[in-house]
C-alpha cells in the first residue's frame, strides 16, 4: 500500500500534492529573496538593494518555465531543503 500524497495534501487545502509542493516551493523563494534584498540594503543601501531585486526578477522569469517541469518538481524541493 503506498501512501496517498494528494489526500495529505488535501488536508492542507489543495487539490494535489504537486499544488501544494509548487505553492511551498514558491512561497520559500519568496521569502528567501526577500531576506536578499533587505540584507544588501542594510549593507549597502537602497541602489544595490534595487539592483538585487531586479537580477533576482529576470533570473526568476527565465527559469520559470524550467522549473515548473515535473522532470525538475523533486530537485527544487531537495535542494531548498
């Protein structure tokens, strides 16, 4: 008997378990980009702050689609553990 993932899931308030990974997956990048950008403008002030910001923007949008790929889905989660 295999454990049911997407019932666990469900438990938390989403249809399957790849949702719920996805939505922890981005929340942590999220939040980890944000520490960035709050730790550079405490160290060098609000220029490198926006310059953080918009280098972790573009490199957000052009591994987006990479990243959603199945193929990549227990990666991500083993690498932001």
């Amino acid at each position: 008997m295999s454990f049911d993932y997407d019932r666990l899931a469900q438990q938390n308030g989403f249809n399957t378990f790849r949702e719920w990974v996805e939505h922890e997956s981005t929340r942590r990048r999220v939040e980890e980009n944000e520490y960035r950008v709050s730790a550079t403008r405490l160290m060098w002030g609000d220029e490198a702050a926006r310059k953080v910001q918009k280098e972790l923007e573009d490199r957000s949008e052009e591994h987006t689609s990479e990243l959603q790929s199945r193929q990549y889905l227990v990666c991500r989660l083993l690498l932001e553990k």
